[in-house]
C-alpha cells in the first residue's frame, strides 16, 4: 500500500544533483506531486555513469515519482509559466548557486510574496549570504571543510566516507524541516522559509568530536576500523581470512570474551581487568587477540560470540551485502524495465514504486494544464 500522506500537496524543485532531488524524492514517496524543472540538457545527475541499464545510479536512487518539465528560465515564456505552477504550489525548493533566480523574480523571497502559503526551501552548500556563500559545494569537499576526513580513513592518511553523507544529512534536514513547516501552515494558514547548507547539516553530525576538541583541546585521531576509546572494538581477520568485527561494552562481555575466546592467563588478565587498563595496553591486546582469531575460522568465532552475547558483525562488501538476510529490495519503474533498488525507511513496506521520468516526459502536460486561464 502507498504512503499517500501528502497526497494533494504540489511541489516544484529547480534542482540538481543530490541533496534537493533526495528530500524531493521523500516527499513524492509520500504522496505528494513533485515536479521537477529541467534545462534542456536535464539534471546533470542523469549523466554521473550509465550503470543501471543504460541509467545513471544517481538519478535512478533520487527521482522516481517525479514529474519532468523542460523549461529554461532565462525566456520569458518558461518564467511565466514556473510563476504559474508555483502560484499554486505548497512548496519551492531550490539548490542552484546563491543569488542565481533573483534576476528572474524566482528567488524565495520574491515567489513567497506571491503566494502567502508558499513553503520555500533554499539548499546551499555553505551559507547564503556568507564570504562562502557563491563558492561551489560539493559532497567530498563539505566532508574536508567540518573535519569529517580528518576522522575518517587509517591512522596514516584521511580518507572519505564512501556514501553522499554531506548530501544525504542536508537532504533530510530539509524534508523534516518542510513537514515542520507543513505542520505550522496548517495552525497560522502562512508558509515559511527555510535555508539550510550541506555544511551546516554536516557539522551537527560532527557534534562529538567538536565537543572533544572544544573542552579538552585535544583532536581526536583516525583509528580505522576500531574505536578510539573503547577496548577492544575492532576488526579481526580469522583462519580462512574472514574479517570480523566485534565490541566489548562491560565488563560482563570481557569476562565472558576471555573466557571463551582470548583465555589469558591469570597474570595477563590482571593487565586487562578494567577499560582504562585494556584502553592503556590496546596495542598488545589486540596482538593477543589478532594472534588469537587466527586460530579459529570464522564460524567457530561467530558462534562463541553469539553465544556469549557478544555484538559482532561480518566486514561485507557490496557482492555480500547484496546478498545480506536482513536487506530489503523493492522495484522502481523506468521506461522500459523494472530496476531493483533499496527503497527508503517508510511507515509501510512498498514493492513497488513509480518511474523515473525521461527528461522532459511531461512537459507538454504541464504545459497545457498550467496555460489554462
């Protein structure tokens, strides 16, 4: 059954990329009617590869559901009609550089004065008035810029989290922030504004490490695949190279842990008995228990491990994700095949989801449903 909560509502995205087609996205999920405004050469997201049947992954992941219309806002003809679509629209997002649609009356501050009821959401990468505000923003950059990378990667080198998250966490900021402001227009009857930034989204992630930093002046280091506090939680590699990753959180765990995995001898477990002394001698500890897992192959170590309750998890890769237990695929529609995809986190599971739209699909029926007087 579909998620029509939002069913009545229209959307209009001049957009591109990632961060305004995924908080879209989530609102036609969810009902709503988005149309989507494209230059002629469409969302340059349609072109990042060709990897899903000819489809690029990007524009597969972010815009099914939508509706496409051509439209090129520098002729008179195009504004006039995107003025039109929006004078009766509920919300207006925008990714374009700051400052880009006020030459055309199509900024939010111009489009809300029109249109009292209007939700309007401006994403940006940085600010949009700030030193920053017109400098180009994209996803690895904002991870560089909050000091994500300087966490990320191995104790020798940085590195990037290998997934959109500066994109993914502004996209779902604004889509909370637009049912928010759905929620106060339906009390004060007026819209809102809403501005928000990648860097922005990224840094409130970034709240531990700052907190850190700021009350103890000291930065946190890159520790790859293990914690920087907590010993030990880590990867380990077993007889038949499998990687496992496991955590001890209490004391209750390393108890158990030593008893039937590690078992130190009675001097050896006076060095570990408490966090503080595992965190002080990590180094040797971890050697033990490297020394230790290659004893086993991985499904001795997985049981002694789900059987003492201990968390521990396999370091999948995409061909073993794609074939995890737990994954849920569902199917998204294009022109000519079904695509199967991991659909979003909804209140209801959906096998099933609407196309993706070719560049310019609908344009003749905007066109004439909005030319109407």
């Amino acid at each position: 059954m579909s998620n029509n909560l939002l069913k009545g509502k229209l959307v209009v995205c001049l957009e591109q990329a990632v961060a305004a087609p995924y908080c879209s996205v989530k609102l036609a999920d969810a009902g709503a009617r988005v149309i989507k405004v494209e230059r002629n050469e469409g969302d340059f997201a349609r072109y990042y590869d060709n990897f899903v049947k000819g489809n690029s992954t990007y524009f597969v992941w972010l815009n099914r559901g939508k509706e496409s219309l051509v439209a090129n806002i520098k002729k008179s003809e195009d504004r006039d009609l995107i003025h039109k679509i929006i004078s009766k629209a509920d919300i207006f997002i925008q990714n374009l550089l700051p400052g880009t649609l006020e030459k055309y009356n199509l900024d939010s501050r111009f489009l809300r004065k029109q249109n009292k009821k209007l939700i309007t959401c401006d994403i940006s990468g940085y600010s949009q008035l700030g030193r920053k505000a017109k400098d180009k923003a994209y996803d690895l950059l904002i991870q560089a810029e909050t000091g994500l990378c300087s966490l990320t990667g191995n104790e020798s080198s940085p590195g990037r989290v290998g997934v959109s998250v500066c994109d993914i966490s502004c996209g779902l900021n604004a889509y909370a922030l637009i049912l928010e402001a759905l929620i106060k227009r339906d009390i004060t009857g007026k819209g809102s504004s809403i501005k928000i930034s990648l860097f922005d989204s990224l840094s409130e992630w970034m709240n531990v490490p700052f907190l850190q930093y700021s009350y103890t002046k000291i930065s946190p280091k890159r520790v790859g695949l293990s914690h920087p506090s907590i010993i030990p939680y880590g990867c380990f590699k077993t007889k038949d190279n499998v990687n496992i990753l496991f955590s001890i959180q209490n004391e209750r765990e390393w108890m158990l842990f030593d008893r039937s995995i590690l078992k130190l001898s009675n001097n050896l477990k006076k060095k570990y008995n408490t966090p503080s002394l595992r965190l002080k001698n990590k180094n040797i500890l971890n050697n033990l228990i490297k020394e230790r897992f290659k004893k086993f192959n991985s499904y001795k170590i997985s049981q002694l491990l789900k059987n003492n309750k201990i968390a521990f998890g396999f370091l999948n890769d995409m061909k073993t994700f794609s074939k995890h237990e737990e994954l849920k695929t569902s199917f998204v529609k294009t022109a000519s095949s079904n695509i199967r995809f991991i659909p979003p986190v909804a209140l209801k599971d959906r096998k099933y989801f609407k196309k993706i739209p070719k560049l310019g699909e609908h344009s003749n029926k905007i066109k004439k449903e909005f030319s109407k007087k």
